[in-house]
C-alpha cells in the first residue's frame, strides 16, 4: 500500500510537470496546470486520493498561501494607495458582491450559499493580472494603477473573509446580525493581540536565529510561527489561514523579510501547487458534462458583469474612457483566492458538489481568458473608441537624442549597461540604449534617460536607434545566445564602428572577434586585473608601469591570467598550470626543448626553474638536466600525456 501510494505521488507530479511545460508554451497561467493535474489524478480521472487527503492538502495549502500573502503585504503602500484603495477597491468589492448575492438568491440558493458565490466572483487574480502588468510595461499607465489599487483591496477582503467562515459554518441559516458583529470583533482583537505581541516576540526570536547562521534553523522557524499562529486562530474559533495571514504580516515588517522570501519561495510555490491540484480534484466531470451549458452562461455573466460594474464604477470617478474599458477587463477574470474562498467552503459544508463545481470551471474559464483580455485591453478600449488598434511593441522608438558628437549606443540596460551610461553622462557623451525589460525602461524614462524598448536582435529596430551614426557600440548582455545574434548584425549595419563586447570571461573570446568584436572585455579576469593594479600601486610599482602593463596583458589576450595550479574542485574543462620535477633518468633529460614534439602533446611550456631561478620562454636550444622544474600549461588530459612522455618517453 505504501508503495502505492508513493508511486501515485509521483505519477501526479509527472502530469503536473508535463501540463506545466505545455500550458507555458501556449502561455497560460501555472495555475491551470495544477488545475489539470488535479482533474486526472482526482475522482474524475484515476482516483488515487481520497476526499480526506484532498482536504487535508487543501488546507495546508491554503495556509501558506496567506502566508505568503502576509509576508508580500505593505502598509506603507497601502497608505500611499489609499484613496483609490479603498475608494474604487471597497466599492468594486461590496457592488459585485451585492449583484451576485441578489442573482444568487433569485436562482434559490440560500443566504449563507449566496454570500460565498458573491465573495467569489468579486475576486480577481493578483498573481496573473500583475505578471501581466509588468511584461506589458503598463504598471505606471493609469489602468494599471488603478488596476493594483483594487487588486489590493481584493486581498485584503479575504481577511474578514477568513474570519466568517468559521461563523457561517457554525450558523448555518438560523445567522444573525449579532453573531456576525460578535465574530468579526473576536477576529479584531485576536488580530491586535496577536500583532501586539509578535511586535515585542517576534523580533527577539528571529535576532536569535540569525545568530545561529543556520537557513536550516531560520526557514524551520518561520514555518513555525506560521503553523502556531494558525493553531491559536483556529483555537478561537476562526480560520487557520487568517493565523497565517497575520504571521505573514508580522515577518513582512521586519529586517528579515527578503530574506525569508528568498528561503520559503521554493516551498510556497510548491505547497500553492498543491493546494490548486487540490481544488482540481474537487471538480467533478459527470457534473461538468450535465451543467456545461449554465457555466458557459455564468461564464459569459461573470465576465460581463464584472467589467460593467468596474466600468461604471470609474466613470462616476471621472476616468477616461480607455483607461475604465483596460481597467474592466484586466480585472474580469476570476481569482486564485475565489480558490481558497470555494475550498473553504466546501470544507465547512457550506456549497453542495454542484455549486461547487460550477463555480469552480467558471474561475479556470476565466482565468483562461484573462491574458488574452488583459494583453487585449488597450487595443479593444482604442477599437471601441473607433480607433485602430496600436501595436505597443513595434511602434516608432522617436528616437530624440542630439547625434552631433561621437553616439555610444548601448545595447542591454541591466547593472553594467547603466553604470556605462552615468559615465557617458557625467562625461557629456551623446548615447542611446535600447533594453527589453518594459518595467527597467519605464523607470529610465521617467527619470529622463534615453532608454528606449526595443529587440536588439531585430534589425528594424537597430536602424531605428541610430545604429549607423554610432561611433562606438557596447553590448553589455551576458547571453551567449544574444551575442551570437546580434553582434554580425550590429558590424553588418555599423561596418566602421567600434564594437566592445561584454562577455563573463574569455571561453569564446576568439569567435566573438572574428563575429565582429573590436574588443571582448571578459569582467572575471578584468576584475582580477584591476585587483592586481591596486596591488602593485600599493606596493610601490608606478603608476605608468602598471598601465602599461595591463595594456599588455590585454593585448595579449590575458595571458598571464591563463592556467592555474588545480585543486581539489577545479573544473577539468579549464587549462591548467602543472610543475613537472625532472628526476635522474627522466627521458627528458640531456635533449633540448625544440627536440620535444610540443605540438603533438599540445601543451605549452611557461617556464623552467632551474636552481631556485625562474626562466619563462626559455630558447629552444635550452639542455635540460636533471633536477629542473618544468611549468607545462594544458588541458588536463594533455597534462597526464605530456608527463608521461617527459618522465618515460
């Protein structure tokens, strides 16, 4: 049985990595996968787990997720956000709610059944609509605000959500007023008690913890303030997941807080993945089959519904049209806490298996839907507008910069792009830098750099940005891939322009000269160049000595920063330094150096020492004798040969 069970485990994490991989491709949210995945392993497809363990991983699922919630939560800025926070977000939120429940009722679903949908359908999906936000570059425009705005308000609503659900599960129909204000107090002051105290405890049990230096100890910790915060909410009669919540909370304000999402990510995205495969095993496809004409209407009502509401809503604030229509459809899909809202319910018993059901194949319908509707947004608000649809990404760069001097154009704006630019600045330099991360060329923008988005592998966009008036061209991407494709398309357009080629060090250094390199600048071995610069400045050496000597070792193509002593985990795809001792009798002994076939062993000879001296490059007419010292430069493999042969022949 128990192997069974195992072999179940992973036959459901093969689908779920197989689902992974093909919904990515046709670029669809990770979280239908585990949907998938949960279908096919769950009552509908093989069975494998019973309702019990579906409810217990849901849970704990559930948990983490708020969790992660808490730990990602910023007070500062909900603050800075707070008028259309709580303006737009309270107002989308209790509206849809309202709606649903009213259509709910009418279609003879209870009170307590009615809440739940409407708490459901007024969800969005954070996690999609922000990723899609931000590869569209469209967090700054004004749909995307107000976009975040509301998305905020949305998790935070799930709190007082958390906290009823105990309640309504206690009460049932007979629910009153009463009940509800007295569980929503108890929520309050269990929130204040326990924030109050994890203020004063908490950060004196994590300064011990750091002490220790243990990721073990820290990341074990974390889970336990969690779990046990869980525990005490669920003692007072509320949810486990608002314990979490409130952990999550108290850890995001403290120093540690990257820190801990660096430790606990790899955890939360799993355990997440779990809980949605969770929520997939609780669809049941016999109902789906029977009902799929009602959920394609709810679907389309959902949809509908919500971008109406939200429309109207930003239209009563005096928004613009196109910023309303994007903002309305960003936001009508279902979300992944409408998830943990439905689960919980179902846990508690408060939704029959059909409604369940239902609702459930509506939110993965939607969130489906949801990046093509947001990718979509702008061009149906411009289309409804009578307007034509505007490609965000192939528009014209209008390049605006003053080309009269010498351009440097920079290609790639991460951390070493950026730093060239502060000196082409600071030097009055013209130059023009083109990078492909929406949210990095946004902010330079804004700053009033001139930082253009476009593919540097396109050659459209190259001639756009001036390419054939640069000077000098600086691809600062680490990427063997990108180098590859763009350098003989940057010397192809700019023949005559000097061309510096940023690499992590000097593997392919040859092939990107003879693709059009005017210089590669490998950074590993120029830092250790400007380390031994500082060292001998240090030491006394001129200044004009040390230059000199860099220039040198450039020309050269770093060649006294080639070959190294092995060690114990050195890569044996490196070359290396090896010293041969020449004993009595060695077959190397009484020949001269040009009498070895150097170039059928294929290693290089650095240096003899010889008495305690050191020669390099000695002449070939050199006699070794026994007792001399020979510093060979070579693969590995080459290496064991080269002294094989110098010791026996």
């Amino acid at each position: 049985m128990e192997h069974s069970f195992l072999i179940q485990i992973l036959l459901m994490l093969v689908i779920a990595i197989v689902s992974i991989a093909i919904l990515r491709r046709a670029e669809l949210p990770a979280i239908l996968a585990y949907l998938v995945t949960g279908v096919i392993s769950g009552p509908s497809g093989f069975h494998w787990f019973t309702q019990h363990q579906m409810q217990s991983v849901a849970e704990l699922g559930v948990v983490l997720l708020m969790f992660s919630l808490g730990l990602e939560f910023s007070l500062p800025r909900l603050w800075a956000m707070r008028r259309t926070v709580f303006g737009l977000g309270s107002a989308q939120v209790v509206v849809t709610t309202v709606l649903s429940m009213a259509i709910a009722l009418l279609c003879n679903l209870s009170v307590t059944e009615s809440v739940i949908v409407g708490s459901a359908i007024a969800l969005s999906s954070t996690a999609i609509v922000l990723k899609l936000l931000n590869e569209q570059g469209w967090l700054r425009r004004r749909h995307g605000e107000l976009s975040v705005s509301v998305l905020l308000f949305q998790d935070i609503a799930v709190v007082p959500l958390l906290i009823l659900m105990p309640i309504l599960a206690s009460d049932g129909d007979a629910l009153m007023w009463s009940d509800v204000v007295y569980g929503l107090l108890k929520g309050v002051l269990a929130f204040i008690a326990l924030m109050a105290f994890g203020k004063w405890a908490l950060p004196k049990l994590f300064d011990e913890v750091a002490r220790s230096r243990s990721n073990e100890l820290f990341v074990l910790s974390t889970l336990v303030v969690a779990l046990v915060t869980g525990a005490i909410t669920q003692w007072l009669g509320l949810s486990m997941a608002l314990g979490a919540f409130m952990a999550g909370m108290l850890l995001g304000e403290s120093q540690y807080r990257r820190q801990l999402e660096a430790d606990i990510r790899p955890f939360r995205d799993l355990l997440m993945g779990l809980f949605f495969i969770s929520i997939g095993m609780l669809l049941d496809f016999r109902l789906v089959a029977q009902f799929w004409w009602q959920i394609i209407l709810i679907l389309i009502a959902v949809i509908l519904g919500k971008s109406l509401i939200i429309y109207s809503l930003l239209k009563l604030a005096k928004e613009s049209f196109r910023s309303s229509v994007a903002t309305a459809l960003s936001l009508a899909q279902v979300g992944e806490f409408s998830f943990v809202v439905l689960a919980l319910a179902v846990n508690y018993q408060l939704l029959d298996a059909k409604t369940s059901t239902m609702l459930v194949m509506v939110a993965v319908l939607s969130m489906a839907l949801a990046p093509w509707l947001v990718r979509h947004s702008v061009d149906i608000a411009r289309m409804l507008q009578g307007l034509k649809p505007k490609a965000e990404k192939s528009e014209p760069l209008n390049v605006q910069v003053d080309t009269k001097g010498d351009l440097v154009l920079i290609l790639g704006y991460g951390r070493v792009g950026q730093t060239i630019a502060r000196f082409m600045k600071t030097e009055a330099i013209p130059y023009l830098v083109l990078d492909l991360d929406p949210k990095r060329v946004s902010e330079a923008k804004t700053a009033g750099e001139p930082v253009y988005f476009g593919d540097v592998c396109k050659r459209s966009i190259l001639k756009q940005a001036k390419i054939r008036e640069a000077k000098l061209i600086v691809l600062t991407f680490s990427s063997e891939r990108i180098l590859e494709e763009v350098l003989p398309l940057c010397r192809q357009l700019a023949p005559e322009a000097k061309i510096l080629v940023r690499t992590r060090d000097d593997s392919g250094m040859e092939e990107l000269e003879k693709a059009g390199a005017s210089q590669v600048i490998p950074e590993t071995l120029e830092g250790s160049l400007m380390l031994v610069s500082q060292v001998l400045y240090q030491c006394g050496v001129p200044l004009a000595r040390i230059l000199k000597r860099l220039e040198s070792e450039r020309r050269n193509h770093y060649q006294y920063l080639h070959g190294f002593f092995s060690g114990a985990e050195t890569d044996l795809t490196l070359e290396l330094l090896h010293a041969v001792a020449l004993p009595k009798g060695a077959n190397a002994v009484g020949q001269t150096l040009s009498q070895i076939p150097w170039s059928k062993l294929k290693v290089e000879l650095r240096a003899v020492r010889r008495a305690g001296a050191e020669v390099e490059n000695p002449e070939l007419d050199w006699k070794i004798k026994s007792g001399d010292i020979l510093i060979l430069l070579g693969k590995p493999r080459r290496i064991e040969k080269a002294e094989i042969f110098l010791l026996q022949g």
